[in-house]
C-alpha cells in the first residue's frame, strides 16, 4: 500500500517539503485537490459490553412477576455524577430465544438498551447473561471512563461476581464534498470473498452466511455499501443525511454536525458516513496481537484510531491508475480522523491464541465430523449442544474453546451457522 504525498498552498510557496496536514495529493500517478472535502463528525455510534456472571435470583423472580403481571416498566437504582442515588425507568419486555438473552430492558431517552439472562447458560450458572448497548446519544456526552463506570455499575446491579469479557464498537466518520465513483468496487481491495450489488431495493443484508459485500439503493443517488460480516471487521458506507430523516433524528445531529465542525457543516448538502463495525472477537485478538488485554470499553477506546485505521486498512479504496496506490480520500481518512487520542505508533495485527495441546486437531476434527453427521440425521444445533454436552470428552472441548477465547455462546453460535453452511452447500442440497 503506498500512499500519496501531501502539500499545502502554504508549503508549496515556501519550499517542496510535505506538509502533513494540506489537502493537495501527489504521486506519481496524479494530483488530487481535496481542499473542499470536510469531516464533520467523527464519533463512536455504538458500544456494545458483554459481561460474564451470575444473574441475581431475586432480579429474575422480579421481572418474570412484572411481565406476568403485564407491568411494563422496571426502576434501576443508580449513582449520579455527586453519588447520590436515583432511580432510572426502563421498558421491560420478556424476549424469544432468537434474541439469546431472557430479557430486555431500553431507555431510548438516556440512550441505553440492556440484554439479560441468557438463553444459552442455566441462569444459575456463570456465563455471558448481560449485554449492553449504548447509542451515540449517551455516548457523545461522556469520556471512556465514565461510560465504562456507568455500564460496570449496571452489571454490579444486575449479576454477581461480574466481569467484562469483551467489546464491540461501532466507529463513525461523516463527510460531506466527496461522491465515490460508481465503481468503487472495482477498486476496493477487501478480504471479502464475494461481492453482491443491489439497487433499487431498501437494503439486503446477507453477511450473516457469507463474506459479502452488499450494496442498495437507486440509480439516481450515490449508492450505499455493507461490505463483510457482522462477525468480523464489517464495513457501511451510506447517505446519513437521509437515515436521519427515517430515524427522526435531525435535529440531534444537525447540531452534532455543527459542534464538531465548528459551524463548517452546509445542512443544505448530504452528509455521507463511513461508518466501521468491530466485532468483539476482533478486538480481543487485536488486543493478543499487541500482548494487552481488550475486554472492556475503557482499555479499547485507547486504541480506537488505530483500529479505526486497521478497518480502512483491510478494507481499502485504491487509486483508479494504480491499485498498489491508496486512494487520496482513504488516506485523508486514515491519517485526518481520530476517536479520543490520537493514533499511537505501531500497526494493528490480530493474533489467534493457538492451543498447544497436541490432541487439538483431533477435538476440532471430532466436533466437525460430529456436525457433518447431525446435519445428515436432521437435527438443529440445540440438539448439537445437548448432544456435545452428554460426551465424556465435553469438559476437554470446552477447555480447548475456552483457550482460543471462545464461550460457550461462541460454540454454539459457530455450531449454528457451521450447520448452515453445510446445509446450504452440500451435494444433498443441490
């Protein structure tokens, strides 16, 4: 990947040094003027915190007696900023198996969406019951420490003996002044295996069984993009100004727009976002490739610009004349746009922890076959799980799973669309 030169009116008079901050573009390919490209937000749109622990039994006979008793709301004591505590309202509302969590507790108004009890544990047992999802609204407002106080606060409400065991978040960039070429997919170098486009339709999203690229929208607008899966480094690239309109959030971020750009931003012009979603388990073998622990919000938001730089990375626009070149537009991206600190000196790189037992390969093998077989007999992957878990040798795959960072909702989650998969692929299908 190389990357363009750049230069300011300013250096340009003064000598032919570089200026890292100008907007005028060179390699040996062209010259790019993107002095009229602004950024007018940068932002971190969605945290997601998983917690490991034990539900508090008096909380799970509290809400299954609300819900019998068809009440709708739920009070959570919380400290404010003084200590001092007050109670918060939540919708309670009981939640099918598809969701994987028993419960579901949402403040739109603060911002906060609570998962709990999952499906997937005994509730008497330790496991991952407890999910957090914070919009940017609460986000936006607060620094990484407080954010992590306030949702460490919660799980010390809700379970016993928590802890944080991983963080996915979504990162945000908005711009406006630049159209991408209608065939940015003809130069995006993506790890993606397959692309699909479609237009004219609301969306079509099919990175839950395969690494797609996906794309919807009319002719007559710039075409919107959902590049890879929601599992992995998953890429959105869509018109913002106009899913705030559906979203009824305008005037939220019109003034969003215009503090962070210090009244830069034209609300006559779209406003288009790129916008980086990383999943958990990607940010915990970033953290393994650096030798640091990335469990919670507060260690990641840290590293936030360079995981930021690693999504573009892996997922890059290339110059039309020459695709060893990045484009001048990524790169003004990459180096232009920071989330809380900015980017320390070192490259991204995961690292998949390895188990060193020598009867790894067999486990992996044995779990395989075990599905393959499963598939043929028809059963699903709940009857896998059960069946797994009646072996002799389930505490040692357990154990093997549990080294590569992998809980037992993972296990069955990779069950799951490993059945898929077949299902969708075998010859038996066909």
């Amino acid at each position: 990947m190389k990357l363009s030169d750049r230069y300011s009116p300013e250096s340009l008079a003064k000598s032919s040094l570089p200026d890292k901050t100008g907007r005028l573009f060179m390699n040996h390919h062209a010259m790019m003027d993107l002095s009229n490209v602004e950024v007018v937000g940068a932002s971190v749109d969605t945290i997601r915190q998983l917690y490991f622990g034990i539900p508090k039994p008096y909380l799970i006979e509290s809400f299954q007696q609300e819900i019998e008793q068809k009440e709708q709301f739920f009070h959570l004591s919380m400290p404010n900023e003084n200590d001092r505590f007050h109670t918060e309202p939540f919708h309670l509302a009981k939640m099918g198996k598809v969701a994987r969590y028993r419960y579901k507790l949402q403040n739109n108004e603060l911002g906060v969406v609570i998962l709990f009890g999952s499906y997937y544990n005994l509730i008497e047992n330790e496991g991952q019951h407890l999910k957090i999802e914070l919009s940017p609204k609460f986000i936006s407002c607060r620094t990484a420490k407080s954010i992590q106080d306030y949702m460490d606060t919660l799980a010390s409400r809700l379970l016993m003996k928590y802890e944080a065991k991983g963080c996915s978040v979504h990162l945000a960039c908005d711009y406006q002044n630049f159209t991408l070429p209608r065939n940015f997919l003809d130069h995006l170098s993506t790890y993606s295996r397959t692309i699909k486009a479609y237009d004219g339709v609301s969306q079509i999203d099919l990175s839950d069984i395969s690494e797609a690229v996906t794309t919807y929208g009319s002719p007559k607008q710039e075409r919107n993009y959902l590049i890879g899966k929601p599992d992995c480094v998953q890429m959105a690239i869509y018109d913002k100004s106009y899913e705030i309109v559906k979203s009824d959030k305008v005037d939220y971020f019109h003034n969003e727009w215009g503090t962070y750009s210090l009244g830069v931003y034209d609300p006559e012009k779209v406003v288009r976002r790129i916008e980086a979603r990383i999943h958990h388990k990607v940010i915990r073998e970033i953290g393994q490739g650096m030798g640091v622990q990335l469990e919670s919000f507060e260690q990641v938001s840290e590293y936030l610009t360079n995981i930021w730089r690693y999504a573009l990375k892996i997922n890059r626009f290339n110059l039309v004349q020459g695709k060893d070149m990045l484009h001048p537009f990524w790169q003004l991206l990459m180096e232009d746009v920071h989330f809380y600190v900015p980017a320390q000196n070192f490259e991204v790189s995961r690292k998949k922890k390895q188990s060193v037992d020598p009867v790894a390969k067999n486990i992996t093998s044995l779990v395989g076959n075990f599905i393959s077989l499963c598939v043929r007999q028809g059963y699903d992957h709940d009857d896998v799980m059960i069946f797994l878990k009646a072996m002799p040798v389930w505490g040692r795959i357990r154990q093997y799973y549990k080294e590569r960072g992998l809980n037992e909702t993972d296990i069955r989650e990779n069950i799951k669309k490993s059945m898929l998969t077949r299902r969708l692929l075998s010859r038996q299908a066909a």
